[in-house]
C-alpha cells in the first residue's frame, strides 16, 4: 500500500516544481541562519537568489561529515535551541561524533516518511512490528518506532540484544513485521534454532533490513531462514535517519528516495562533478524540508547510481540502487562505523606500538567480527608472556572505550603484514557481503 | 654474574621455529639451552647460545624480533629436593621467579637458568646462602 499517494505518486515535472520551491527556500533559510553555509557559499560566488532551476543546484558548494565535525555540536542548526525537539548522534568516532538535531515539524516529517517506508516494505495498520533496532542516540530504534506509531501499527519497542528474550517476544507476541540489521537478523535466527523455535512457525510476513551494508546473496539467506520477504531500507542520521529511502516489496528493485523531501545527485567522487542518472559514483543528498538541520549536497561516500524508470508500485520517486560500496576506506562494523585512522591514533596513544597494523574484518557466526593485528616491534617485545598478552589487552580495552567496538588484538612478526607499494595494506575485508 | 638470554617473538605458524634454527645453524651459533612459552597466538622463544652477538645480528637481519634479558644459572644439586632447596630459599627472601628452565648436567649437578623480577637482589640472596652461580662465559661454552 503506497501510504501518501499525493506525494509517492506525483508525475515527475510535478514533483520538479516542488523541489525547486522547497530548494529555493532552504537555500535562503540556511544562508541567513547558519554561517558555515553562509561562508561557504560567498566564497564560492553563490548566492540563493540566483539559483533558477535544479540544474543550478551543481553550483553549490558540498557539505561533508568534516565539515559537521567541525561544527561539533551545534554549528550546523538553523533554528534557535528553543525549537530543537529531539537530539540524535553518530557513534563510534575517535573525533568529534556527528549531533543531529529535530524541530517538532522534523520529527513528524521523519515518522511520515518512515510511516511511508514501513508501508511500501509491507507493513499496514494490523501489523505488529517488532522493532529491534537500537534505541538511543543512533536512529534507528526511534526512528522506526515513530513511524510504526505513524502507520498505526502496533509497535515492540525490543531495541538491540537480550537475544534470547527477543525469541520469546516473537513466540508470544506474534509480531508479522521484523526491524533489524541484517546481521544481528541471522544471529536472531541462529539462537531461534538453538532454542528449537523455527522462524517458519512464527507469525512475520516481512522483514525491513538496513544500516549496514547487505547483498542480494544474504537476501535469499534471510528469506529463505526466516520465511520472509525482506526488503531494503537506507537512511542516515546525517540527513534524517531510517526512512531516507526504501525498497517497494512489489518489485524489490532499487530503493524509492522521498524526493519530495530530498534531492539526490550523483556525483564523480574524484572530480566532484554532478553525473546523469544511470550512472555509478558517489550519492549527495540536499534536504528541501528540514527545519532544524539542513543539509546541503551532503556527501554520503555511499557508492550507487539513480534511475527514474517508472516501478510497477506506482510510485514515482528516483530509485537508487543498493549501495555498492564506498567512496573511503569507512568500514560498519556491527552497525558501528570505523575508520583505520581511528584504530591507529588509539594504537598511537600506547607509545610502544609503531603504526604498522592491519584491519582483518569477518563475519562469523553472522556477526562482525574485528581483528586488529599489530606488528611487534623491538621497544614493545619482552620475554615474558603475561606482558606481552596484557598489551594485546589493553589495546583492545582501548579500541573498545574509544570506538565503541569490540576488536580482537593479535601481535604478528614484524614485515608480516603485506605491503604493496611499500604501503601496508590497511584492511581486510573478509565479509562475503 | 648475569648471563644474556635472547629471545624470540615468533607467530604460532607451521615451521617457524625451524626458520630461527635454521639461521643459527648457518651462522655456526651452538644452542645451549631453550624454552618456549606460547599461547594460542603467539610463542616466545629463550635461547642461551655461544654467541650471543652473532646471534642477534643473524637473526634480526632476517627479520626477527629479538630481545635480550638478564638471567642468572645456577648449579641444582642433581638429587631428590635440588631445586626445592633453592626455591624455598627464595620464597622466604621474597624473590620473585618469572620462569625457569634446565640448561645442562655438569658431573652431579645440573645448571638451571633462573628468570628474576629483580635479577640484583635474587643475585645477592643467592650468593649469601654459598649457591653457585656461574658467569655469562661458562654458560656460553661449558
């Protein structure tokens, strides 16, 4: 069921002059109230009065996850305090995490949109929807649940872990509806075995599956262990959160963006030029609505392209296709992202370690799993074990208080690490996804 | 009266302690004495050789990590209670024994290396209770 037809179904010069309007507005709001933009824009000769149709939008400056950094923790919000409603964060960063804020009228455009997303991945109004996403800081827990309340479906706020419980909720609740990573999905389904429950015993119609990356391979795992439809969803607390984008059940072919809401380009990531839909590079987001934190040609790194064909949904909306990859060397790691700078300055703070290290990133069991070899070095080696395995420790114990992520330390010979070009190879990613 | 021990980071792979042999073997070094301490990862191997020198520029010009550390050998009564005796010596002085392994049998008595927390102060009890201790040159070429 499409659940805003007006807007999911607008023909596409309809929904041009919308987006025009709403650019034109945002434009001139964030220039006049926030002064990164204001900055940006004046030296980059682009002034919002001067933006005549969407084509123009090419000429204005990019917003990047640096620039949000640096404008750590409120810089980027265009309205006073006052207004701001609701405060999410990105987590898992060495550095200055990313604060995202929400007006009231944020947050009820967020629970439309993913009222709307529910709706096309299969969920109406007497589903119940167990919804195991994490609640707090990240997204995604909120952000679906809102939009569940939204749709009027009956919504299980379980959130992330206590595995075991969760089997029990979906025995005895009869949830038809799964929210989840994919991953912590495949561990749910392993302990549901383990327990003797069999998802194919259980109530759920379909399963919506996003924040980390997935494949069409693991689709069929998913649907075939758990005897489900699942669908895809993209979001990103950056530009809202869950429900930025989301795959139709119809035709599970490419994720519908609410373009009434955002504007998506491509672009080449090198060259920062704007590319014609079909084409693969780096996706760019501009929200035409957000009232408390805008953003403008926000580069995602996630690696896609768009295409306009019409979908059997009847939907109208670009459809992006599943993220391919990405434009840095950014790794998810159990929904946490994690940059190899980041294990390095930690590996840093402790004196003894010289920077030669490597990343070995794998799925075991279905979950992530983070090893982090580290060569040894003469000043750090010792004759005695227990030191030697205190450091593996505490390098761990460190990577996990300042990351958020649980790594498996591993001291390897010195030159064991492969180099190429006399770089050494910075991760590995053994992840079949 | 201390004698350099060296030591050797090595990963729990298939022939890696054959590796380190080996380049001993080419650079004339004799063993004289050795243990291995590992986990499921990773193993330190302690050598006592006759050069020791020699040893560490052939081994860390082949790419090993190596470190040197002071220990003590000390003669062991070859007899029920020889090495008892010695460590309840060095329990009641409060001295802290790291590892321990044998080196060889000299006539009656065997030579057992000693790893100290604090190498001076367990030198010092030892030489106080008549325990022979021998120097770096003896152990390197009995």
């Amino acid at each position: 069921m499409i659940f805003n037809i007006d807007f999911e179904t607008l023909p596409r010069e309809a929904l041009a002059a919308i987006q025009l309007k709403r650019l034109k507005a945002t434009l001139e709001k964030v220039y006049a109230t926030v002064p990164f933009y204001k900055n940006k824009f004046d030296e980059a000769g682009f002034s919002p009065s001067g933006l005549k149709t969407l084509a123009d939008l090419e000429r204005v400056p990019f917003t990047t996850k640096q620039d949000l950094r640096d404008n750590y923790p409120y810089g980027m919000f265009a309205v006073p305090m006052a207004n701001v409603v609701r405060i999410h964060a990105s987590s898992g960063t060495t550095g200055s995490p990313t604060v995202v804020g929400y007006t009231a009228r944020d947050i009820e455009t967020w629970a439309e949109l993913m009222a709307r997303a529910l709706s096309a991945g299969g969920a109406g109004r007497r589903d119940i929807i167990h919804n195991a996403y994490g609640y707090g800081l990240f997204t995604g827990g909120l952000g679906v649940h809102y939009g569940a309340e939204k749709l009027g479906a009956s919504v299980i706020p379980v959130s992330g872990g206590n595995t075991k419980r969760q089997i029990v909720i979906m025995k005895d609740f009869g949830p038809t509806i799964l929210t989840a990573t994919p991953s912590y999905t495949l561990h749910l389904a392993e302990v549901a075995k383990e327990m003797g429950v069999s998802f194919k015993d259980l109530s759920f119609k379909f399963g919506i599956f996003g924040a980390e990356p997935w494949s069409e391979n693991m689709r069929g795992e998913l649907e075939e262990a758990l005897n489900i439809k699942a669908v895809d969803i993209y979001g990103l607390s950056e530009v809202m959160g869950p429900g930025v984008a989301i795959e139709c059940y119809e035709a599970q072919n490419g994720l519908h963006i609410f373009e009434d809401h955002f504007i998506p380009e491509i672009i080449d990531p090198v060259t920062g030029k704007a590319l014609p839909y079909g084409e693969t590079g780096e996706l760019v987001f501009t929200s035409i609505t957000k009232e408390a934190f805008p953003v403008i040609r926000y580069r995602t790194r996630d690696i896609t392209s768009l295409s306009t064909e019409p979908c059997i949904c009847g939907r109208t909306h670009v459809r992006m296709k599943r993220v391919s990859g990405r434009s840095d060397d950014m790794l998810i790691i159990r929904g946490v992202n994690v940059f190899p700078s980041q294990i390095e300055s930690v590996l840093m703070k402790t004196e003894e370690v010289e920077p030669h290290y490597q990343l070995v990133v794998d799925r075991v069991d279905n979950l992530d799993t983070l090893t982090v070899k580290v060569e040894v070095s003469e000043s750090l080696f010792s004759d005695e074990i227990k030191i030697l395995q205190g450091l593996e420790a505490k390098l761990s114990h460190d990577i996990k208080e300042y990351l958020g992520v649980s790594a498996k330390v591993k001291l390897v010979e010195p030159k064991s690490i492969a180099r190429s070009e006399g770089k050494a190879v910075r991760v590995i990613d053994n992840r079949k996804i | 009266m201390k004698v350099t021990q060296i030591s050797i980071f090595l990963e729990n792979t298939g022939g890696r302690i054959a590796e380190a042999t080996s380049i001993l073997a080419k650079a004339d070094i004799n063993i004289r004495a050795m243990s291995l301490a590992d986990t499921t990862d990773f193993g330190v191997l302690r050598l006592i050789v006759s050069d020791v020198d020699k040893a560490e520029t052939a081994l860390k010009a082949q790419g090993f990590t190596v470190g040197k550390t002071n220990v003590v050998a000390v003669q062991v009564e070859d007899k029920p209670g020889g090495l008892n005796a010695i460590l309840q010596i060095l329990a009641q002085a409060d001295i802290n024994v790291e590892y321990i392994y044998a080196l060889l049998k000299e006539g009656h008595n065997a030579v057992m290396i000693f790893r100290f927390d604090n190498t001076d102060n367990a030198l010092k009890v030892l030489e106080a209770n008549n325990i022979k201790i021998f120097k770096g040159e003896d152990v390197y070429s009995f």
